[in-house]
C-alpha cells in the first residue's frame, strides 16, 4: 500500500528520538528475565483487557514474597512487551502495543519507574509483535517489529538504542513462530524462528550463518531457547502432556546432552526463568487459578495467581494468550500468517526429467557427487591452517562428466538462478571436477520463486545434478557442514 513507505520513514524518526529518551544514561544488567524489581530473580505476569473500558490491567507477582505490582493502561492491549527500557534501570518494565487503526502506525505504551507512559509510534498495522531483547549489547531492550514480506521472507526492523538507528535483518519465513532469546548469556539476543515438524533456526544480528536443530513432537508446547546450564550453549525446551494427570519438559542442552522435568498438570501453562533457589520453571493452572515454581513435587512453591481469562506473560516476555496453552509470540494481526512449503524437504525432481534436463541426478546418490555450502580461508594458500569459512557453494563430480566451462543453476520451476564455472579439484588427477561461485542468496532466491530449497546444476546438455537444500551439505564434513545455510 502507497502510505507504508512515508509512515515508516516518520515512524523511523520518531521511534529514534523516543528510544534516545528512554535510553539516557549507564544501564546496570541483571541476568534474570522477568526480573520486575530488580533482585535478580525472574517474576510471573498476568494481565487483563477490557475492551468495554478500553483498558488493560497488568499484575506481577514478586518471586522474593513482596507485595504484588499493579499498573492499568488505557488502551486495550493487542500485544504485550516486556523489558528493560531505562537506562541506570535493571528493572522489567511492562509495556502495551495498541493498533488504533488500520492506516497508523502501532502505539506502543511503557510504564516508567513513577507510573505514567512512555508513548512511541513504531511499526505497523499487520507486523508481528514478539518478545524484546537487547541486540546491541547496552543492557537496554530494543524495540523491533517483524514484517512479512512479498517473497515469503520475513524483515525484522531493530531500533538500536546504543547508537540509536533502525537496522533490518531478513530471517525466517512465512509461517514461522519468531521470538529472540539470548541463548548464549553475552548479553545479545539471537533471532529464533521455529518451523514445522520442530525445526529451530537461530541467528546472531551480528552475523549470518543459521543454526539448526530438530528437538520437538508435533503437539508439544515449545519454550523459547536459553542457556539453562551456564555453558553459554542454547538448550532447546519443549513440554509434553505425557499423561492425563502429567506434563514433562524435555530439554535439549547444547552438549547434546537430553533430561525431562516433570512440569504440573497436563494442562498446564509452562514459563521457563531464574527464579529462586536456581529453580528454572514455573507453571499456572488457569482453570484453578493455581501458579507453583518448580516442579510438581512436595518441594514445590504453590500459591494463586491469575484467573482462567488472563493473559500470561512470561518471564522471557512470550505472550500465552486465554486460548492458548504454550505457544510464543504474540501477533497484532487477526489472521494468521500464511504458510509456506517447508524449504527444509526436499523437492521433486530426481531421478526423472524436466522440460530443461532430459535427466536428473541426484546429489545423494552413491558418492558420485559432493555438495558443499561452504569453502574454507586458509591463512596463506593451500595447505596451510584455516582460518575461516566463505559461504560458498561447491558441487564436487568424482569423474568428469562435464562439457561444459561454466553450469547454470536452476530453480525447480526451471528459472535459471545462478551460474558456475568448473575447475579440476586440487589434488584430485583423473577428472575430478570442482564448481564453485560465491553467493550467500542462492537459497533464498530458489525458495522465493518456488518455496523449496532445491537446485538443479545443468553439468550438460542433457543431465542436471538436483541438491535437496542449497543450504545443506551432502557428501561432506568440512567447513560449515554441521550448519544450515540460508
């Protein structure tokens, strides 16, 4: 729509003098999410809207007993956000995003120390709201919004306080549960993006190779990635109804270990945090009214608080709506976002033929071919240390089979995509060939013409070599083949 561009640009600037107001002076960090009054801990938040007073009431209740915090905003919330917005301030401060209309931008109201809002416009209409963090290290969350784009990719637009300007990154698709958790406890956030079949893909803003990990069941409750053991490793939670009377977490640490937690009732709402004692999870019962921290053992710590129609907001600042059980994310628009075919899957052709190859080979078939995302830096020529890795992607022939100088890539429509020059394989006599070209957008133009992964290289007039994933190795260990590239 044509108003989007000149709104953004004045949402842009005025976001950047309201974060500067926000953010005036030296912040003191505390490593507990959640944490309202500054004692380290994590706390526990509900909240209610009224849509008949145009209201919203917030509830915290303090893990270290002291009397519960209560603020009211004016407005009916259609997204909640949590954090740390002041400076000289390692406090949690509750804040409400409220979609006035489908032509203004998104108001966002944030409670300060003495009880009155801070107000800023930022985003719009139709951009997804999800739990905040801090992406530039200052010990102040930075508001960011994530739009869906045209070409199936989602752009997430950071206003940085530290040196306040807007950035964008471009992460995840259509159709993705996003959030950010600082999964590595220094104190920057990395993007999260959990796709179907429990797929988790993670990014650092400052850097752009995706991680992926596969931990999850269709039908459990995911938890937002954190460090839970101090390894600085992202371990990977989700809750599972393994009973009628018993829900588990299971969790994944970042040494590849696994443990599970018994975790409440099978219907109860998990939230992950530092609450006393080291404890790490919390669970409300909405039907009783009942909240515990720990475990459903005797040990636990269980009191009331909330009530079947609140909202809960989690520690991490995931937003577990009245409907829901626990998903993260909240969302300011009313439908939700479409989905995409899994560029994960592989995808037809192989082993047939396409009206641009009378043959297609397959890149996983019986070591004939070795498909690599990545090339390493060596510190002064072959045979001398690695120094690094280029996001390059190589396809590697065992025998020559090639006429051609120089392959076009093509999309599984057949929309060419890409060329690559051959060379002989160092090290390899006898006709191993190597093609390689430097490109990090070979996967993502590939899913947004088609919605998969998959590439064919023509290595002849009539025969193509088809990749499942351009983002994935097949066929080799080194450089970066334990990771996703996208």
């Amino acid at each position: 729509m044509a108003f989007k561009k000149s709104i953004f640009q004045k949402i842009i600037y005025g976001a950047l003098a309201a974060v500067g107001t926000i953010s005036a002076n030296i912040a003191d960090v505390s490593a507990a999410p959640g944490d309202y009054d500054g004692d380290g801990m994590s706390d526990l938040s509900v909240a209610l809207v009224d849509r008949g007073t145009n209201s919203t009431a917030w509830l915290t209740r303090l893990t270290n007993g002291a009397n519960p915090l209560f603020w009211g905003f004016n407005v009916p919330a259609d997204a909640f956000v949590t954090g740390k917005f002041y400076k000289n301030s390692n406090r949690n401060f509750p804040g409400v995003v409220y979609v006035s209309s489908a032509n203004d931008p998104l108001e966002w109201y944030v409670k300060k120390a003495d009880g009155t809002d801070t107000f800023i416009r930022y985003g719009l209409p139709g951009d997804t709201i999800t739990n905040l963090g801090d992406w530039d290290g200052d010990g102040v969350t930075d508001m960011h919004v994530v739009r869906r784009r045209s070409d199936g990719l989602l752009e997430w637009y950071v206003a940085l306080t530290a040196n306040p300007r807007i950035v964008q990154f471009v992460f995840g698709l259509n159709g993705d549960r996003v959030g950010v958790s600082d999964i590595d406890g220094d104190g920057v956030v990395e993007m999260v993006a959990l796709r179907s079949g429990f797929q988790w893909f993670t990014r650092k803003p400052s850097q752009t190779t995706i991680t992926q990990v596969q931990w999850g069941l269709t039908g459990d409750f995911p938890i937002l990635p954190r460090d839970l053991d101090g390894d600085s490793l992202a371990d990977f939670i989700v809750t599972r109804r393994t009973s009628n009377e018993v829900q588990t977490a299971f969790i994944r640490y970042g040494n590849g270990q696994t443990a599970t937690v018994a975790l409440g009732l099978g219907s109860s709402v998990p939230q992950a945090g530092e609450f006393n004692n080291g404890i790490k999870f919390a669970w409300s019962q909405r039907d009783t009214g009942w909240t515990a921290i720990g475990n459903n053992s005797a040990s636990a710590n269980i009191f009331k608080f909330g009530i079947p129609t609140n909202v809960i907001i989690a520690p991490d600042g995931s937003v577990i709506q009245p409907t829901e059980t626990g998903t993260f994310g909240g969302t300011t628009t009313v439908a939700p976002p479409p989905t995409t075919p899994d560029p994960t899957e592989p995808a037809p052709p192989t082993g047939g033929s396409t009206s641009f190859c009378s043959e297609v080979l397959d890149v996983r078939g019986g070591g004939r071919f070795i498909y690599k995302q990545s090339a390493p830096m060596r510190q002064a020529g072959i045979g001398t240390p690695i120094v690094g890795f280029r996001k390059q992607p190589t396809l590697i022939m065992n025998v020559n089979i090639s006429n051609r100088s120089t392959s076009t890539i093509f999309d599984t429509r057949g929309n060419a995509i890409g060329r690559c020059p051959w060379a002989t394989a160092h090290g390899h006599s006898g006709g191993r060939m190597r093609c390689t070209m430097e490109t990090s957008s070979l996967r993502q133009t590939a899913i947004r013409n088609t919605g998969s992964a998959t590439v064919l290289f023509k290595i002849n007039d009539r025969q193509c070599v088809s990749v499942p994933d351009a983002g994935r190795c097949n066929g080799s260990v080194k450089g970066l083949c334990d990771r996703l590239i996208q």
